[in-house]
C-alpha cells in the first residue's frame, strides 16, 4: 500500500539510495527486506540492484523510509572501450 506498483517495471541495472529513520536506537528494519519487498512493484528482480547506497536516521515521531532508484547506464562493451579509450 506504501508503494505503488509501476508500470512497466524497472529492467537493466539499477541504483538505490535508501535511508531508513527509525523510531529508536535499536532498529529492526534490514535493508534486504526492503530489496525483496520492492521486487515485482519498481523491478523484475532484486538482483538487478548493482550499487547501494544505505543511510541510518532517527526519527521517533516520524519513523520512515525513503528510496530513490536510478537506472544505471549500460555500458560499453570493453573492446569498444579500449579502441575509444587510444583515440
């Protein structure tokens, strides 16, 4: 109910910036959690999760997450790479 499903999901690589504010100092959240419960609402599957980025916050009156997904580039292949690089 918190995140809406998107359509068509996310594919390719993809980058996650999750902060996390708790409402005390003894978190019960993990992150991994929240990979797989978002899989099948932004993406086709967790493993497509390439870089993280995971932030810690406090917050008792407002405990939350917040999630920014970014779609990686793709990337040359690395012959290509190599002959743009000599030129």
């Amino acid at each position: 109910m918190q995140c809406p499903a998107i359509t068509p999901l996310m594919s390719g690589d993809i980058r996650m910036h999750i902060t996390i504010y708790y409402a005390s100092r003894r978190p019960d959240l993990d992150e991994s959690l929240i990979l797989d419960l978002l899989q099948g609402l932004v993406y086709v599957n967790d493993r497509q999760v390439k870089e993280r980025h995971t932030y810690w916050g406090l917050d008792p009156k407002n405990p939350r997450t917040e999630i920014i997904i970014e779609q990686l580039p793709k990337k040359m292949p690395a012959q290509r790479r190599a002959k743009k690089e000599t030129k």
